[in-house]
C-alpha cells in the first residue's frame, strides 16, 4: 500500500458481499491506496434471526441491515489509515452490492425489521440475493406471464428468476400479510445504503437502473411491468408495484447525492462528497477489471459466479438473466449470466471431506485424466441460474466406484463447473452476441489457479486473470470517480475511467492457456454433460 499522499484524486469503493464489506481506496492513475475488509457481525442469517431460537423455514437466507452500515464504516475508516492518505482527498464514493437483495422499510428508511413490532417476523428482515423462499410466487408470476405473452419475458431468456426482487415482495404479500401492510418502501439494499449516505426523504432516493433493469424487469422505454400483470398475479402486488417503490431512476456513475454531515463523522470522511448510483457487485467488476470494449465476457468468481457481456447489439436468448441497454457500461447492452454455486460448492465438498484447504488434492486431481476416470458432476448445488433459471434443481455426482478417491470429485466439481460456463458461452455465441476475450476476476481465480486450467481447457479458450482480486470493488471507485465529476476526476467518461483505473497493458497479462490434448477430450466429455444435465432438469 501507498503510505504517502496521493497527488491524484482518490475514490473510495465499497463492495458488499454475501459475508462481508470491502473498502478500496484507488486513485485516477490506478494505484491502490489503501484495501480494508470487515464480516457482517450476523453474517448470512439462515438458522434462527438474530436473539430468536424459532429455526428459520429451508431455502431462506437473509441478513441485518445494520450490520452493512456498521461493517461499511469500520472498513472506510481502516482503509483510509492503511493508506496514509487526508480523507479530504477522496472525491467521490461508489457502491456495488449483492443483488438483488431487498427490503421493506417505512417512510422514513427504517428497516421493518428494526422495530420491535417485526423483530420476530423473518420476511420483515432484509432477503438476501440467495435467498430461494419464493418458489411458488415465481412459478405463478412465470406462468401468467406466459399466459399473457408479457414482452418484458424476452429480455430474460423468457424467465422470471427465483432471486427476483418481485416473487420476493409477493412472498412477504402472501405469508406475511402485516409485514407487507406496513411496508411504505420495497427497494433493492445497494438502494437503501446510497439512501442512507446520502439522506433525503423517500420520494427522491435513487433507485439504481442497473438493479432495476436486471432484478425488477424494468426498462428505459416500458419501465416496470403493466399494472394489468401485476393485477393479473396478486392485487396486492400491483399495489405495492404503483404505490410502494418511490424514487427517481439514476444510472451507476450518476451522483445520487452527497454524504450527509452524520455519515461523515461515522466514516470518517468530509461532508458533501458526491456519492454514485449503485451497481451490482459483479456487474461492477466489469469497470473494476478495465473491461470497456464489446465482446469481453468478465466472469467473477466468487461465492456464485456472473459472467457479465457487453455487446454492441441486443438479442433475445433464452436462458440469459437480462440483458439491459446500458445496464454495466453506456452505450452498450449488457447481458447477465451466472451460475449459482461455484466458492459455495467447492466450501461445501471442502467440509464433505473435511479439508482445511484443497491444496494437498490439487495435483492428484490434476494428475487425473479428463473426465476424472467417470465421476461426471452437475453443479447445481444451489439450483441452476443460466440456462435453465431453475432454482429448485440439485447437482449430482454420477458414474462413482469405490476406486475413486476425493481427488476425483475435487476434479470432476471443476469439470462440471467448467461444463456450465461452456454452455453459457455457446449460448450467447449462438443467439448472437459474440465473446472475443474471457477475463477472470474476484478472490477463486487467485486462490484455485487449477481450477481456470480446467476452465481454459474446457473452452478451449485463453482466459486472462485480471490481477486484482477486488475487481467489484475497484468498479465501485471507478463509479465514485465517475460521480465526482469531470473537473474533480479528470475523467469525462466510465470506460476512459475504467482503462486509466483498472486496465492492464498490453503484455502483461497473466494468460492461463488451453492445452489441446485435454480440450479434445472435453469435447467429447461436455455432450456427455449435456446429456446427464438434460437428464436430471427433466426429473
């Protein structure tokens, strides 16, 4: 880290993840500052609510909103002292978040789970973006979709998602009825922390484009979908859609106000700095890994995966999560794509086996020949997001003899996740968007080298491991700098932003390659996948 003072202007960026809060400070020349975590005090909360015993019901997943202001906080401030900068030289502040993770709160901004009324009652608490309670209220809002050949369906593969912001609020309309009386405001939580930093009253928070256009089926041209849909579902959902999601439409780069006087004593920083628009975590990754060109498919490794698209014309493709005009960069259209177990998977394999670490079975797995001696894996651990937008679908390991040992389901979990991203690809190609370039980012491709081998030979493609391991974080700087504006930055535009912040020269990148005896061989082991995968997705 820098210890000195930056001569250049400094943005801050604040990436939420599933378990904790990163606080990056960056400059306009693209030198890191200053980097700084902190854990969520209640973490993911899927057991019992924070002081309750009531075990929670499956597939739910929330969290504490306090805890992301708290965590925010203590992260800005370790950042800026790990750094040795002022903090009156930060101009401007950006936020990515998980997403879409959503919550009801009053008039005010008062999470409903924060009275004492609702404490008790978990649909009040923040639902997490894996958050799977809504099966039922997503299977109802795709089939009369369907029924009513809603257009909005064709800018999403022709699927409402599980992870949605709408079957979620309809979830807490049709099993926690009060809850959803009381709820004056739904909104995305990358909303509600912007809204808390910046203040204001509810009719002009800033409600992000990019949250919206992607989880809320929102466009530019048509906005939310019909009343006469929402109607068609649930009265009560078209009431909460008209009524109850107040807010003004801003776009990530876009100032959504300036710090308030309270926050900036609690993070340290001055009053008034201009703070962006929200954005998703993994969308922000594309500005984060200096990605401004069409054709780029970032893939940001975590938890789940994304792998975020821009290109220069828009399809209809069934199986995307979206696809959005100016969602990740302006004057493109950004399509989304995921998988929805990858760090998650491998975590859960890890504590099957009771490994500290999967280093001591790296190289026996990558001894192995391809297709792990028969052992064939579908990732769907946590469901499948693209193609199928299914988050009722479980994995499975197949073709498993007592000669096989942990080094063969440690590689054929890689083959199978490899698998996943190989069909997304092809998708895209083949309903015409093209990918030209595969960028690797967030913490797995740094800490599991092996495992973008497997991906490189499966695609038979190079994959470039952009080297941060904070690519969302650093597209949140570069969104705060974007929002300070030009004569505070220097920068008119995200993509020069982006290139000036987070770009690699040409030559030194860290290129992982395909090797092309194995590409062959998972040729012909990826229609066996398929196969299986068409298998198990029609149980």
């Amino acid at each position: 880290m820098n210890s000195t003072a930056s001569r250049e202007p400094v943005a801050l960026g604040l990436d939420f993840g599933t378990e904790s809060v990163r606080a990056i400070l960056i400059d306009a020349a693209g030198n890191q500052l200053g980097l700084a975590s902190r854990d969520y005090a209640n973490g993911q909360i899927t057991q019992t609510l924070p002081g309750c015993d009531a075990p929670l019901p499956p597939r739910y997943a929330l969290q504490a909103p306090g805890d992301w202001i708290d965590s925010a906080a203590e992260a800005t401030r370790a950042a800026i002292s790990d750094a040795g900068i002022d903090a009156a030289s930060v101009v401007g502040i950006g936020v990515d978040f998980t997403s879409c993770t959503m919550l009801p709160t009053t008039l005010e901004g008062t999470p409903l789970c924060e009275l004492e009324a609702f404490r008790s009652t978990p649909l009040a608490w923040p639902k997490l973006w894996k958050h799977h309670g809504a099966l039922e209220q997503t299977e109802r809002m795709n089939a009369v979709a369907r029924e009513r050949d809603e257009p909005f369906l064709q800018r999403y593969g022709g699927t409402i998602g599980l992870e949605w912001f709408f079957p979620k609020m309809l979830e807490t309309i049709e099993n926690a009825p009060k809850v959803a009386s009381a709820a004056d405001v739904w909104l995305e939580a990358g909303d509600w922390f912007v809204w808390q930093l910046v203040g204001g009253d509810a009719a002009s928070l800033t409600r992000s484009t990019c949250q919206a256009g992607y989880k809320a089926m929102w466009s530019a041209k048509e906005g939310y979908p019909s009343s006469e849909y929402f109607a068609a579902v649930h009265p009560k959902l078209a009431e909460a859609a008209k009524h109850r999601m107040p807010g003004v439409m801003r776009s990530p780069g876009e100032p959504a106000g300036g710090l308030t006087a309270a926050m900036a004593q609690r993070f340290g920083l001055r009053e008034n700095i201009p703070v962006s628009t929200a954005i998703i975590d993994a969308h922000s990754a594309v500005p984060g890994v200096g990605a401004a060109d069409a054709g780029v498919l970032v893939m940001v490794m975590g938890t789940s995966s994304c792998h975020m698209l821009n290109a220069n014309t828009a399809a209809d493709i069934p199986g995307i999560a979206g696809v959005v005009d100016g969602g990740i960069l302006p004057g493109m259209f950004g399509y989304e794509t995921g998988q929805a177990a990858v760090g998650d998977a491998f975590a859960w394999l890890r504590r099957l086996l009771g490994l500290d670490s999967f280093d001591s079975l790296a190289e026996a797995a990558l001894r192995l020949p391809p297709g792990a001696e028969g052992v064939i894996c579908i990732d769907w651990m946590n469901g499948c997001r693209t193609p199928l937008m299914d988050g009722s679908l479980r994995g499975a390991f197949t073709g498993l003899g007592l000669e096989h040992g942990p080094e063969h389901l440690y590689l054929a979990l890689m083959e199978g996740s490899a698998f996943g991203l190989r069909w997304i690809v092809e998708l895209l190609r083949d309903g015409g968007a093209p990918i030209d370039r595969l960028i690797a980012t967030g913490g797995l491709p740094h800490h599991n080298r092996a495992f973008v081998e497997v991906y490189a030979d499966v695609l038979g493609m190079e994959i470039e491991i952009h080297p941060s391991t904070q690519g969302p974080a650093v597209g949140a700087a570069v969104l705060g700098m974007i929002a300070a504006g030009s004569e505070a930055s220097g920068f008119s535009s995200v993509s020069e932003a982006a290139t000036a912040m987070a770009g690699v020269p040409q030559g030194k990148q860290d290129v992982v390659y395909p090797r092309s005896e194995r590409t062959a061989d998972y040729d012909r082991l990826y229609s066996e996948y398929r196969k299986l995968a068409a298998t198990l997705a029609q149980r």
